[in-house]
C-alpha cells in the first residue's frame, strides 16, 4: 500500500508544480500607454489597484540541458521568466511575446486604472480568446479569428475582428470617447444597462439585428436633389441611427455578415 501510494506522489508533484503560478511586477516611470504583442496564448486584462503592472502566467517553459549557459535568441529577451519581455521607452510600456511558446500558456495583466492598452491579437498563430474584466479606461484589441469577451467595463473600446465573435457586456458607456465594435464573419453582442446614454450606429450588410432596448430610431434629414428629377432612389442597405435614453456617446456597430444583439442588461 505504502509502495502504491509513493508511485501516486511521485506523479502528482510535476502536476501540482506545472499548475503553478508565476507573477511579474513592473512599475512604469510614466503612466502612461501599454502596447501588447505576440501573447498567443488565453490573454485576460483586468483593472487592479496600485501603480504596478501585474503580470500572471502558468508559463514553464524547461531549458534543454545542452542550453545551460545559453540564451534564448529571439526578437526579444526575456526578462520576466515568464516567456515574455517588458520594457518602457517615452511613455509607452511593452509587453512582448519572447518566444514561440507563450501561445501554449495563459496570461493575466493587471493595469493600473486609467492607462490606455493596445491589444494586437491578429496573429494567425494566436490560439486562445480575449478576456477582458472590470476594465476602466481606453482598450484596443486587433484579433484575426480570436473571441473577444469584455464583462463589468465602461471603455472606450475600439475592436477590430475578422472571424471572431464580440460579446460586451457594459458596466457603463464611457461618455468622454466612443466606442467602435467591428467584425467581418462574427457576431457582435453587447448587453447595455438600461438607464445608460448613447447614440448607437448600426452597419450591417448580410447579417440580422436583434434588439430589446428602447432604441429610438433618427429622423435623418431629407434633402431634394434636382438631379434624380423622374428617377427613383435604390436603397441600399446601409447604417442606421439610433438615440437610447435620450443619446449620448457614439457607440458604432460594424459586422459584415454575423449578426448585432443589443439588449438591456
């Protein structure tokens, strides 16, 4: 019995260690913007207290032993020991996929509230979706066929896709900037507390729009042309403008052929 149970210890220490997480802290001099490139793998940002970038990662990643005294040659060094490097250079932080690898782990990052984040995504080798919670603060993310899922968050968002699916789920609409959601096959979701203002414009050529907000559809200005004097106009389908609440901030909505859901949250 003690032999069996020595055998199963034996096998579950590499797995409680694998499971383990690693954390990278790093102050920037200057609040200011955060550019994020070349993480492949799940990436989730977050808001967090305090002035530091907290970087968390299940990376473990073993050396070769015929690497000892080595370094890994690459774009960038890694200089976290989380496959990853941070630097800062005029105001702008970088956090940089090191080596090939990181698409195979997880990444969470802690921003300071307010900073601005740059999310390029669009890799055809990033293998894992976009989680974005309880984020205050400007966010950009560029995806070719990862999810985007943003929940408890106010923006301003400026998202661009191209087969993945949006869901944003507002905490409330940044009214200072606006906000544009956009993607080629995928469907965009987005929930919007009910007492929140917004104008919202809507774009969408093969997909369908579903809707319980109270929308109220714009009147839009009707001018004559003395040009189309005995022709009739063609419609095409196009944008359409709607007020909620009375409007507010633009939120503009784009999808080629998936599908728009608005509802109240």
């Amino acid at each position: 019995m003690k032999r069996i149970l020595t055998i199963i210890a034996a096998f579950a220490i590499p797995v409680v260690m694998m499971g383990q997480t690693k954390k990278f802290e790093f102050t920037p001099k200057v609040k200011g913007k955060i550019e994020i490139t070349n993480l492949l793998g799940e990436v989730s940002l977050q808001n967090a207290s305090g002035n530091a970038i907290v970087i968390e990662s299940d990376f473990n990643l073993e050396k070769p032993d015929r690497a000892e005294g080595l370094k890994l040659l690459g774009s960038a060094e890694d200089n976290t020991d989380l496959g990853i490097n941070v630097s800062e250079e005029n105001g702008v932080i970088s956090i940089q996929g090191a080596t090939r690898q990181v698409r195979d782990y997880k990444y969470k990052i802690l921003i300071p509230s307010g900073m601005a984040v740059n999310l390029d995504y669009g890799s055809p080798f990033a293998k894992d979706d976009v989680i974005v919670d309880s984020f205050t603060g400007s966010l950009e993310i560029k995806t070719l066929n990862a999810n985007v899922k943003i929940t408890k968050s106010s923006g301003p968002f400026t998202i661009n896709t191209i087969s993945g699916d949006l869901e944003i789920s507002f905490d409330k609409i940044n009214q200072s900037e606006p906000t544009s959601l956009a993607s080629v096959n995928g469907i965009i979701d987005v929930t919007i507390p009910t007492s929140d203002k917004a104008n919202i414009e809507i774009s969408t050529i093969n997909g369908n729009v579903y809707n319980n907000l109270d929308l109220k559809a714009v009147a839009k200005e009707k001018k004559e042309d003395r040009h189309a004097y005995g022709m009739d106009a063609i419609r095409m389908q196009g944008g359409t403008s709607y007020t909620l609440n009375g409007g507010g901030q633009k939120v503009f909505l784009k999808s080629i052929s998936g599908n728009i859901y608005l509802r109240r949250k």
